[in-house]
C-alpha cells in the first residue's frame, strides 16, 4: 500500500513538474487535426498517434529512417536494435515508414497538437477519426477492396488486408473529406500506391497481427499487444511494455553505426508523398560506377 501511495504521489508530482494544463480542443479542431490520417490503416493510425505523444523524438527518428530506408525485413529490425537507438519504442515502431516519419518531422506543430490531443483528450480524437471516416465513406472516397479492407460495423475500421503488408495511403483532405465536384473520379482519391513490408522481425515492436489495434467502442488503443495508458497526467512517468526492446539509461554512449548511411532520393520522396510506386534506387556510388 506504502509503494502504491509513493507511485501516486511521484507521478502526481511529475505532472505538477510539467505545469501547464490539459490542452482542450473543438470538435472541428480534432477533425482538421486528424484528416491527414484518418484514412490509414487501423494498426499505422494507432502507432502515429502514440509516436505523436513523444515529438521530440521524431526529428531524430526522421533522420535516421531516411538513412537507412534501403534496409528491410531483418537488415533493418537488426539495424535497430544494433544501434541501441534512444527514443520511445513507440517512435522506433515507425522507423520501417520513413515517408510518415518525414511527414510528422516536417509540420512539427501539428505532430505536437496531434500528440498534446491524444494524451488530453483520447476519446474525442478517436470519435473524430470516425467523423471524417463517415464523410469519406459518404462521399464514396472511402471504399472496400484491394489492399485495405474498410469495414462498416458501429465503427468503421481500415485494415490491411495483408497484416504483414502495411499500405501508406495517400489522399487530399480537402477533397475527401468534401462533396465530389461534377466529373469527378472518385476511385482515385485515395491511391494506394506501395506497402511496407511488417513480418517477425517487428514484433518487439508490436508488429505482429493483432498487436497494435484500437478498441473504437471502449476508445481504447493497444500497442504491442497491451493497452495503451499514457495520458496528460501520467505522461512524465508512464512506459509502456515493451519487453524486448531495450531501454537505453540516461547519459548511455552509443556505439557507431556499422552499416552505410544513405539518404533517399528527391524522386523516391516524392514518390512516397504522392502514394506512386518507388523510383528504383540509384546512390552516388552506383552513378560514379555507370560514368566509367
């Protein structure tokens, strides 16, 4: 009883150490903030909107995920763990997704009102996610079939009709989410132009089926397999579950990095923002080599 009172009493104080208020945020606010990603899929939404509540990790994370975006499967779930990388496990889960990574670090206000809104307010976020779901789907933009399965129950959930193939769609909110104009071709709103590839080597970071998933009734969101607690309150002193991924103490040195760093490419960006098939990859090694 004593160590529960003390728990109380720390975390209590971390939040007073924090000092500032609950953010407080409109219906039309939360359905502005989330249109860039209401459409994702389940398990990609859930994983931003966690990674969203530790900002300060994500310029770092975006940085390295560029790097190293020529690594897959293994190489890169190894990659990972080789580097004993610093941030929140929640930010790791998003490394394989450099494009969203890139999108987060490059309007960081709104990662941040994102992340501030989650943690205040968890369940006026989800109802709005539903909100600008019910308009798409109105509209005919949001739609079953192919690489994502949309279902229509209460609640309508998107989800990846491969659980080891994570599509990154690609859409415009301020045509989605808004009566199509005459002629216009609704079907190709939202392309789905690449998936990531999410086998076992992600699991450590909940990648598995199943593992990362929102309970829309409860407004309840689970990350690697366990519920998802962090709120404004908690959020100085809370850690989530993370068993297999190791949590590196302050001030701990890193080692450096064995294998090659890379940036991506203007076209491969852009071909990532824009939802079309990746450019194949050519590094300035490969064009020094065509030269000769």
């Amino acid at each position: 009883m004593r160590r529960y009172v003390l728990a109380a009493l720390m975390t209590s104080a971390a939040a007073t150490a924090f000092g500032q208020a609950p953010p407080t945020f409109g219906p039309r606010q939360l359905d502005q903030m989330v249109a860039r990603i209401a459409l994702y899929p389940d398990p990609l939404l859930a994983q931003i909107l966690a990674a969203a509540t530790y900002s300060n990790d994500i310029p770092a994370a975006a940085q390295w995920a560029d790097q190293h975006h020529y690594l897959a499967g293994q190489a890169l779930a190894g990659a990972i763990q080789a580097d004993q990388l610093p941030w929140d496990p929640a930010v790791q889960a998003l490394l394989p997704f450099p494009s969203v990574l890139e999108m987060m670090n490059a309007d960081m206000a709104w990662t941040e009102q994102l992340g501030d809104a989650f943690l205040a307010q968890r369940e006026e976020v989800m109802d709005a996610v539903q909100r600008q779901r019910a308009i798409a789907r109105r509209y005919g933009y949001l739609r079953n079939g192919g690489e994502l399965v949309v279902g229509g129950g209460p609640y309508i959930t998107i989800m990846p009709a491969n659980p080891a193939l994570i599509v990154v769609p690609y859409y415009d909110p301020a045509i989605v989410f808004f009566p199509p104009r005459p002629g216009f071709v609704v079907a190709g709103a939202v392309r789905l132009g690449f998936a990531v590839g999410i086998g076992g080597f992600f699991a450590p970071w909940g990648w598995v089926a199943g593992g990362i998933r929102f309970d829309w009734g409860a407004h309840a969101i689970f990350l690697n397999n366990a519920p998802w607690g962090r709120t404004w309150v908690n959020r100085a002193a809370y850690v989530h579950a993370y068993p297999a991924v190791r949590r590196l103490p302050p001030g701990y040195v890193r080692p450096a990095e064995a294998h090659a760093i890379r940036l991506r490419s203007e076209e491969e960006r852009v071909a990532a923002r824009q939802g079309r098939p990746l450019p194949r990859e050519v590094h300035r090694e490969e064009r020094r080599e065509e030269r000769r």
